[in-house]
C-alpha cells in the first residue's frame, strides 16, 4: 500500500510543481508554447502506446472504439460548458480538466500494474502531464476570479485524486477486471485526443507559430524512448 502510494504521489508532484512554476512565473509565449506542443507530443505517443494500444489488443475494436469515442465525448461536451462559462479561465480550465479525465484511467492502470511495469508507465505519466499543468496554470493566473492559490489549490486537489485512485486500484487488485481497465484506457485515450485537437495544440499554434510542430516531435520521440 506504501508504495502504490508512493507511485502516486509521484505523479501528482510534478502536476502540483508545474502548476506552481506557471502561477508563480510569467512564462514567455514562446517558452509556453514550446511546453504545451512537447507535451502535446508525448501525451500523443502515450495516447496510442500506453492507453488505446492496450485497450485495442484486450477488447474487440467495437468495445475499444466506443469507449475511445465516449472519452473524446465526455471531453468535448465538459469543454464546451467551459467556454461557455469560464470566460478567460477556459483554455487553462480545459486543460485541467483534461488532465483529471485522463489521469483517473492512467492511474488506475498504473495501480493494477505495480510491479509489472508500473515504473515505465508511472515516467510516461509524469513527463506527458507536467507541461500540461504549466500550460494551465499560466492560462490561470490571469483570471482575476480564481488568482494564484485557487489556482494552486486546484491542481493540489487533482492530484490527491489521482494519489488516492493509484491507491485504491492497487488495493482493489484482481476485483479490477482486465475488460475494466482495458476499456478505461479507452476512455482516458479518448478524452487526450480530444483535449490535445480542441485545446491544447490549437493554443501552442497560436501562441508558438508554425515550429511547434518540432517541439511536438520531440515530445512524441522522448515518450517512445521512455516508454
């Protein structure tokens, strides 16, 4: 139990350290930039290898492709709230929001698997989500609703979440079916396709320019090799 602990907290330091350096520090657009599409990258490369790929070979494709397609859904409808709703918060709410829907499957699998590759995943999880708090929490620092400690306070909370999931799917061990966690990887491959085409890389465009693309490459190159 310690160490299923351990490994989630894991994950959730660099969320909450990233989302600290973007409240605290006013990062330059192209630095950002540059952040978002590496970690649109290696979000890209987990996606596909450490989430659907799994999923594909353990479900038929009718099962993987439904719950792939209800992931992206749940995403898009939530975000499209978002920016009705949160005004200038939207691109850093969205993407915290992405995070979460990703991250509850990520560390779910992450629980079952300890021992059986449980650190490769737990690298993938925590190079692919960092940038991604960065982005957020920069998008957040401007909106004059929440300021820097709700802000703060928010990423805390999705971390103790995903700490608290790693736990719990270790505890639960062979009551979580195969079938069970094969098609939450679905969903979760879903919803980070969904916030990467609708959120995250249209934002690292506008703000980077055309040679994002590189920094999405090597994102995509760095995941593989962790991986």
């Amino acid at each position: 139990m310690l160490t299923a602990a351990l490994y989630g907290a894991a994950t959730a330091v660099p969320l909450v350290v990233g989302a600290a350096a973007g409240l605290r520090w006013r990062i330059p657009q192209a630095a950002l930039a540059a952040l978002m599409s590496f970690g649109a990258g290696t979000m890209i490369a987990a996606a596909s290898q450490e989430l659907f790929g799994p999923a594909f070979e353990a479900l038929d494709a009718v099962r993987a492709g439904i719950a792939l397609l209800g992931g992206a859904g749940i995403y898009v409808v939530l975000s499209h709230l978002l920016d009705r709703r949160a005004g200038t918060s939207a691109v850093g709410m969205g993407l915290l929001l992405g995070a979460f829907l990703d991250g509850v499957p990520e560390n779910t699998a992450l629980g079952v698997s300890l021992g059986e590759g449980g650190l490769a995943l737990l690298v993938a999880i925590a190079v692919g989500n960092t940038p991604e708090a960065i982005a957020s929490a920069a998008a957040l620092r401007d909106d004059e609703r929440l300021g820097p400690r709700r802000g703060l306070a928010l990423w805390a909370a999705v971390g103790v979440l995903l700490t608290l999931v790693t736990v719990g799917a270790h505890a639960a061990g062979g009551a979580v079916s195969p079938a069970a966690v094969a098609v939450a990887q679905a969903v979760a491959g879903g919803a980070t396709l969904a916030v990467l085409s609708d959120t995250l890389l249209p934002e690292a465009y506008r703000e980077g320019g055309w040679w994002v693309g590189i920094a999405t490459a090597l994102g995509f190159w760095l995941a593989f090799v962790l991986g």
